[in-house]
C-alpha cells in the first residue's frame, strides 16, 4: 500500500472517489442550448421549458411523418373511388375534421401545413445566423469604419415592418404567385433581412466585450491568424444568447408566412399547404357559421407559435437572466428571477389600458398608429440602453 492510498480518507461502502475522473471533459450533449437550460431550469420555468419542447416536437414529427399521418394529400379533391369530396362537410368518420370551401380535406391540410412551416423555420433561421453572425464577428473584431457602417446599415434595416418586406419580396420573386419554394424563400429572405439585425447587435456585443481577454491577447501572441481567433475563440464565447434570438426568429417566420398567405401573396393551394392561406378562405365560412374551416389552421398557428416563443424563448430568456445576474449582479437574483414575466405582464397590462382608452375615444383605426408608436417607443428604449463601446471595453 502506498503513503498516498493509506491517507486517503474514505467512507465504507461510498466508492465516488474512486469512480471520479478529473480529466474527463463536460459531455457534449450537456453543452447544447436546450439541454443546458433543462439542467439549469426550476420549478414553474422548467415546466414551461419542458411544455414548448413537448408541442415544438410534436409538430416537428407531425411534419416529418406527414404522409403517414395525413389520409390524403393536401391538394387532393377525390378519394380513391374518384367522387368528389363534399364541399364545406362537417366532421366526419370520412373527414374528421371537415372539408373546406374548396373541398379540400381540412385535417390533411393541417397536417401538411406542418411540413411547410417547418421548412419555412429553417431557411428563415439558416440564412439569419449565417449572415447576422459573419457580420457581427467582423464588425465587432476590427471595428473603425466598417463598424460604423454596419451599425448605421443594420439599424436603418431593423426599422422595416418585416410583414410589408415579405410581402415586396413575394410580389418580387413570384409576382405574388408562390409555389412552395418561391413563397418560402419570399419569408425567410423576408425574416432574414429583418432579424440580421438582431443576431448582428447581439454578437457584435459580445465580441468587443471579449476581444481584449487574456486568451484573445495569447492566441494574437502565439501568432493564430485572425480567422482562427475569430472562429476558434471569438464565436464559440459569443454565442450563449443566439438559442433566445433563434426561437423568437422561428415564430416570426411562422407568422410572417401565414400572413402572406392570408393576404393573398404565399403559396397556392395546389402547390403546398399553408395555414395562412386556409385561414383566408375560411374567413367567408365563420360567419356562415361553419366553424371548422378556420378553427384547426389557427389553432395550429397558436400552438406552435407559443411552444416556440411564450415558452421556448420565455425560457431562455429568463435562463439568460439568471445567468448574467449570477456572473455581473449576485445581489440581484431575485429580480432577475422575476424579470421577464414581470416585463411581460406590464406590457400586456400597459396596451390593454392604452388600447381600449383609444378605442373608446378614437375609434378602431386610431389602434394601429398608437401601435407603432409604442413600437417606435420600445425600439428608442432598446437602442438607449444598449451599451456603448467603451461600456462594454470596460
């Protein structure tokens, strides 16, 4: 027996010393975003957590399994005896969820209608990172007068209403006529544009706050070339609030794809299924009283858009907190704990007020400019309080 193992201190039958391994490395799958705010996450915000991850998924295997799932195909009219669907049928054993104006089965359309959201998310969220994080690591590395232009260009973009944008796009590329890939390349060109902005801020941010670290300082001595420390140290340190930009980008896109095709510009029927556009032919139907026309394709949109913002990005967002109130603020945990849906809850508060106010007064057409002021408003606050460059150098 040596010296060091007759001195080491043990308990009968706890064996952890032993089993404890100090050269192994954090497993990988503990670093993904999701998993690390599952393992950090408690209580009522690990439940909502775990919420938005149950409905995301659920409508990401609904679109990966659309063939199985749907009984027929989103553009067709007959069934396999070749007669013709009945036009507005209620639910049924034959339609369980009743068909449309134009005779297309609605379940079906729904459940294809996942397929093309979800691609829609990804384009719109591939192109966004792609280019709002090459543009944030250059302008936040070398700084000068590229920093300058970049900044002016990305806030001058950010002020555009990304609905109108997707909507020029639309009438650009398919002269408001879309198939399925013209009408999602028309909403994530549209979404990208719009949310460049905010990946660029939030990485440039990130990147002038760690530039002059110790780590950045040895790999500029040793001699690394300045793409390995912009890739290698810079981006892998500057990323830890892409996950809330990226789940707030995935609703958008959503939204903005269902919005061109409930005003006319996203994809025709015979092309793909979109709930936007269902949503639009059933709006003659609800006053017909034929309710399910409407109902289910909103019903999608709702869902799957709270599974990815009210509680993916709440989430995230509140993680985030937590955590930079734990490294900057120990004292302030508690209100970072609370500050999000302390946040939320005066906004909404805040607009039902001021929104019914002028409606009383005003009218209903008064609602949209008073809208655009509280936006115009929150975007001077947001750019008020984002800190300057020597703020975050120091």
């Amino acid at each position: 027996m040596t010296a060091a193992s007759a001195n080491k201190v043990t308990v009968p039958g706890d064996n952890r010393l032993d089993e404890l391994k100090l050269g192994n490395k954090t497993p990988f799958w503990h670093k993904i975003p999701i998993i690390k705010e599952l393992r950090v996450a408690v209580g009522w915000q690990k439940g909502m957590l775990i919420t938005g991850l149950v409905l995301t998924a659920f409508f990401l295997l609904v679109a990966i399994f659309a063939p199985l799932i749907a009984p027929y195909s989103y553009a067709q009219l007959k069934g396999a005896d070749g007669v013709s669907f009945p036009a507005q049928a209620a639910p049924s054993s034959e339609h369980i969820w009743g068909t449309t104006a134009g005779g297309y089965d609605v379940f079906s359309r729904v459940v294809w209608g996942a397929r093309t959201a979800v691609i829609a998310i990804v384009v719109a969220v591939l192109l966004s990172i792609f280019a709002g994080v090459l543009l944030g690591l250059v302008s936040g590395y070398f700084g000068g007068w590229v920093d300058r232009v970049l900044v002016m260009i990305a806030d001058a973009v950010y002020s555009f209403p990304s609905l109108l944008l997707a909507i020029l796009m639309a009438i650009m590329i398919s002269h408001g006529q879309s198939g399925l890939w013209s009408g999602i390349l028309a909403s994530g060109i549209s979404i990208t544009v719009v949310y460049i902005p905010q990946y660029f801020r939030t990485i440039r941010a990130e990147v002038i706050r760690i530039k002059e670290s110790a780590y950045v300082e040895s790999a500029r001595v040793v001699g690394a070339s300045t793409w390995r420390i912009m890739t290698k140290h810079l981006f892998k340190n500057s990323t830890r609030t892409l996950p809330v930009i990226l789940t707030l980008n995935s609703s958008e896109a959503i939204l903005t794809l269902a919005g061109l095709g409930f005003l006319g510009f996203g994809i025709e029927p015979t092309a793909a299924a979109e709930w936007g556009y269902d949503l639009n032919r059933a709006v003659s139907d609800v006053t017909a009283g034929i309710w399910w026309t409407a109902v289910f394709p909103g019903l999608a949109i709702v869902l799957i858009v709270l599974g990815l913002f009210m509680y993916l990005q709440n989430s995230a967002s509140q993680v985030l907190y937590m955590d930079v109130a734990a490294q900057a603020h120990p004292g302030s945990m508690n209100l970072a704990a609370s500050l999000n849906s302390m946040s939320f809850n005066i906004g909404i508060a805040l607009g039902s007020a001021v929104g019914g106010v002028v409606n009383d007064e005003l009218g209903l057409t008064w609602l949209g400019p008073f809208g655009a002021m509280f936006a115009l408003l929150a975007a001077l606050t947001v750019s008020g309080l984002h800190p300057t460059r020597a703020e975050l150098g120091a």
